[in-house]
C-alpha cells in the first residue's frame, strides 16, 4: 500500500514518445538488435524498498516545508511523527469502524457504514521503519531519530490495539520456536547427574 496517495505516481516514468513509426511495406525494415540487460545493470537498479524509502522520505520532507510555522528536520519531534501518520489517514484505505457503528469487530461486515478510511497499521508500521531508516541514512543520529522516539512507538501500538478491535481482527506477533536441544544418555560407568549424593534429602533441583 501507498500511504501517500497520489504521491505515489511521481517516481514512475513516463510512457516514451519516441517509438519507432511503422516502416513502409514495400521496404520491410530490418531486424533491430538491442542490448540484453547484464546481471551488473539490473544489480544497479534501486530496489522495491530503496525506492519506497525514498518516496517516503521526500513525501515527509514535503510535509515540513508545508507545515505552518514551517518546520526543520532539526527540530523535528516525535509529536511532529504523530502529527504526519495522522494527516496520512486521509489516503487510506482501511475501513475502522466506530464503536457505535453495528459492524464494530466484525472482520467480514455484510453490509457498509459511514465509517471512515484509515492507514492499516502495518503500513504505518512499515513506514516508520523506512524513514527511521531513511533519518539516519541521510545524516541523523540515531539519539535524535523523532521516528525511533517513544512516543511515536507508544502509538503505533494504540493504533493496533484499536484496529484490531474495531476490525476483529487480531495482531499477533509470531513466537520464536525454541529448538530442544536433546541431552545424550550417560556413558557407561558414570553415574547419573540426576542421582541424589549419599546424605542427602529430598530430591535433586535442576
């Protein structure tokens, strides 16, 4: 998901006006050969997530420059984080029903509401990601990150809790599995580890 909206259509390209015009019949044009992409130029390219980032971090510097008073990256905040995930509610396209509405946490309603649209909560989360990222990448300390401060994480969790409440639809983190490690039999000859010494009481503690 895009959470800028029509934002998103500023990195693409547009379509080439300078295709090759049909060649008259009765001189058929020749065979053009063009230069198979190497594996160094494809590696060259930006990636899906290099590119996201850089939208995004463009997106939010655009948002400070727009701000009134204007504001610097400098004295940005985690207030001023918050401030920026709420504007981009407007582009979502999550459906969070209210309390009072009758399809509240039900994840499949049967019918729609008036309810408003709002950025899912692992887009946001995604998004803080890239531009916690995208701050440190571009000559931020990770001490003064506003995207890596307390409160933007103290959100981000309310946005889940709430989301997932108002849509049925819980968020769960998935658990480690932790791998048992078996323990080899005793040789022969050796005595048990689990065996009591002579004179003691009660049983052993692991």
């Amino acid at each position: 998901m895009d959470p800028h909206g029509e934002t998103s259509g500023a990195g693409e390209d547009p379509p080439s006006a300078d295709e090759p015009s049909a060649a008259p019949a009765e001189d058929p044009p020749h065979p053009q050969s063009y230069p198979s992409s190497s594996p160094s130029s494809s590696a060259a390219q930006l990636s899906r997530y290099e590119s996201q980032k850089r939208r995004d971090w463009k997106t939010f510097l655009q948002y400070l420059n727009n701000h009134k008073p204007p504001l610097t990256l400098s004295r940005c905040s985690g207030a001023h984080v918050i401030e920026f995930l709420k504007y981009l509610d407007q582009f979502g396209k999550t459906k969070v029903h209210a309390q009072s509405c009758p399809h509240f946490g039900h994840p499949n309603p049967p019918s729609p509401c008036a309810c408003p649209l709002r950025q899912a909560w692992g887009s946001l989360d995604a998004l803080i990601g890239r531009l916690r990222a995208a701050y440190e990448e571009n000559g931020g300390g990770p001490d003064s990150n506003p995207f890596a401060a307390g409160a933007v994480r103290i959100y981000l969790r309310e946005v889940r809790e709430s989301q997932a409440k108002a849509r049925g639809i819980p968020y769960e983190k998935k658990k480690r599995k932790r791998t048992a490690t078996a323990t080899p039999p005793p040789q022969a000859g050796e005595s048990s580890t689990c065996a009591s010494a002579p004179g003691s009481e009660g049983p052993p503690v692991d």
